[in-house]
C-alpha cells in the first residue's frame, strides 16, 4: 500500500510504527513541517512544508488556536495537492491531527481511509483544567476558549476511519459516537533495550569541576520531566525537597528537563517554572544539601537509560493527561516508583503492585513514600520486579503494542 504519515515533527509517536510498514514492504512517505535537509528516514520518503502567513495581530484569543491550526492545515493541503499532480495518492493516511495538518486531506484524496492518533480531548472538568487549585483560571471566559480549542478535533471526526489511543483514559476524554472508533494501543516501549542493569555508571560534571561518579551503591532519587512545570508536579517535588533532603543524607537528587513549557501557561514575568520553585525552596535548604541536587537539563537519550537505571527511587507526578513515554520506560528498566495517584498513571502503575501511589498535592506523602523505599531495599526490588513484568506484559514494543498497531493500519485498508 502507499501509506502517507502526516506530523509536524515526524516521527513523533509513529517512530516504531512507520519503519514496520516500511519492513512489511509498503511505499510510506511523511509529511513534516520539520526543518531538515534529510530526504528519508529508516525507508520513510520524507516530504517537507512549511506555512506562508502568521497568525493575525489582535485575533479574539478565543479563536488564535483555530486560526494557528488552519494556517498549518492549508499549508498541508496546498502540499497535499502539489503530490496529487504528480501521480502520488495515499490508500491510508495516519496522521496526529493536534496541529491541525490533516484537516482538508480528504479533500485531495477522497478515497484514502484516516486513522488518527487520539491524545488527548479537551474538557473544562475531570482532566488537567481546574485540577491545580493553585494555579485558577485568570479569566472566566477560558470555558469558552477551551470548547473553542476542540474544534479542530470535532472536525476530525467527520474525516477520520478510525482512531487509535495510547491509554485507555485518554481515550475515554473522547465524546462519544467517536470514542467507539478508537483502539487503544500503546506506542510501545522497547523493554530489551530498556532493561535493568546493575552494572551501570554514570558521570557528572559538578560545578567544582570535579566529577562525580554514580552507581547502583549510591542512593539516587530521579525526578523526569521534558520541561519542569507545574503539569508534571515540578512544584509539589521542589516542596518536598528540604525534607527529602534533610531525611537522607546521603541521596543526591537528579532532575532532568528543560526550562520551557510543554503544557499549560508560562509564569509571570521573565522567571521560568525552574527557577520560581527554586527561589522558594532554598532558602529552606542548606548549602551543603544543595550541592546533592543536581539538574541536568535536557539529557541525550544515551544517558538518560543509564540515569533510570542507577536511579533507587523515581518519582513522577502528573496532572490528569497525557502519559509520558518517561514513566513506562522507568517501569521498563525496573525503577521503584513514587507516582501521583492520577490518571492515567493508574493504568500502569497499581498500588503497592507495581510502584507506590501518593496523593499529587502532598508533599509530605511523597517524602514518606520515597523514604520508605529507601529504607527497604527488598520492597524496593519487588516493586521493581513487578514494574519490569507489567511493562512486558502490556506495553512490550514487539511482542504487545507493534503487532497490535500493524493490525490496527490493516483494518484502515
């Protein structure tokens, strides 16, 4: 089949699953707004475009997003028809249709089938908006601009064959008829190369100049997000600090993430979330202390495996949203994990089973949580044992979630 990807930074969560089809001999190609000047991608033929306009000044915020979506829409479409008059047309289309892309594709190829990567579905209660009482809504009309938001999703389903989930809570923010056509199937997670080992190393740089040396023998406690954020609980594992920190004296914290944001609103002024947090928890922590937290940007993916897999406790809290890929892979390698009792963590990490659940606003249960692992190393390698098992078991890249999602593109034909 010709098989067309669509994705503003391809591969994105296709990166499994597009180098398969290519295995399985069908003709893919990805469309990308990605700046590269890379022609293809593991056999993916890669076809880049790029927007002609901006947005326009003093727009009703109620609509920027819109506006921001359909501008990338058109400049796929114009792409889109660009292919058409060179003979090239798609018998599927998978696409992530979050920015908008894929929106005016059938009316190019009308006869290809859309599947789309369903993540997440905006809801004004019971997900990430209004769950953080500290941080209300500074306008009452933000309701509005959310339902608004939606649109370009609601168009999508009246195009779209099918959907496909990475969990079933994100699945469920769907409305229905069209939750009925979403598959849930993780993006899977490649649990032979992220697997446990007791051999690991790893070196830091201090800001001595000196550097630091860790193993399996130190007590590591890793926290992990792409960007340090209240979404990701940044705020709730900064206020546990001093007390972590006081508690253990022999731990030192590794932060990994960068200074920008991902999800939600930026703070005020100039500061960043990173160093808003710090500024209110270091007057309460001592110099010496301090020097056993480090924070360690953005980590190239080579290091980042050895970082979770010398880590002694891994803590990751989150909002009701989205999963991030970092929590599977932490189960993969065997961390003993601290994690909020939010969805959709309670897919995979089950009470005392496979990692511990602490309430995401309390930063003491997460200190007690944390210390009570440190201090039982047993009860440590048994969750971990159980985290590695469960991620096997259900998100296992080629035995579980590959095979399902090659299914899954044969029942687009």
């Amino acid at each position: 089949m010709n098989i067309l990807f669509i994705h503003q930074n391809f591969p994105g969560q296709f990166k499994h699953l597009a180098p398969a089809l290519v295995q399985q001999g069908h003709h893919v190609l990805a469309m990308t707004m990605q700046k590269t000047e890379a022609t293809a991608w593991q056999g993916v033929q890669l076809v880049r475009y790029s927007a002609t306009r901006g947005t326009t000044a003093n727009i009703h915020p109620w609509v920027s997003d819109f506006e921001t979506k359909t501008i990338r829409a058109e400049a796929c479409f114009r792409a889109a028809l660009q292919m058409k008059a060179q003979g090239y047309a798609p018998d599927i289309i998978i696409a992530h249709p979050g920015w908008g892309e894929s929106l005016f594709l059938k009316e190019v190829w009308p006869s290809a089938n859309i599947g789309i990567y369903c993540e997440f579905y905006y809801r004004p209660q019971g997900a990430d908006v209004g769950f953080d009482p500290e941080f209300p809504a500074k306008d009452e009309g933000d309701v509005c601009r959310l339902k608004l938001k939606n649109i370009n999703n609601l168009l999508h389903f009246e195009v779209a064959d099918a959907g496909i989930s990475p969990t079933h809570w994100q699945a469920s923010t769907f409305p229905e008829p069209f939750r009925k056509q979403i598959s849930v199937i993780h993006d899977g997670i490649d649990t032979d190369a992220l697997a446990p080992n007791p051999d690991v190393s790893l070196v830091l740089n201090m800001a001595d100049g000196e550097q630091l040396t860790l193993t399996k023998r130190d007590e590591v406690i890793t926290f992990v997000n792409r960007n340090l954020e209240p979404y990701r609980g940044y705020h709730i594992f900064m206020r546990a600090l001093p007390e972590l920190l006081k508690r253990r004296p022999n731990a030192i914290v590794l932060i990994v993430g960068g200074n920008d944001v991902s999800y939600g609103a930026r703070p005020e002024g100039n500061q960043t979330w990173k160093d808003l947090f710090i500024q209110e928890v270091r007057p309460q922590i001592s110099d010496s202390d301090w020097a056993r937290v480090r924070f360690l940007g953005n980590l190239p993916y080579q290091h980042f495996i050895p970082l979770l897999q010398l880590s002694t406790v891994h803590v990751y809290l989150t909002y009701p949203f989205v999963l991030s890929w970092s929590l599977l892979e932490a189960m993969s390698v065997g961390c003993a994990i601290v994690a909020s009792d939010t969805q959709p963590l309670r897919e995979a990490i089950i009470h005392d089973e496979t990692g511990r659940l602490v309430d995401f606003f309390d930063a003491n249960a997460l200190v007690n949580a944390t210390c009570d692992l440190l201090d039982h190393p047993q009860e440590r390698d048994r969750l971990s044992k159980n985290a590695r098992a469960f991620a096997i078991a259900h998100y296992d890249l080629k035995t579980v979630c590959l095979p399902q999602q090659l299914d899954w593109v044969n029942g687009l034909r």
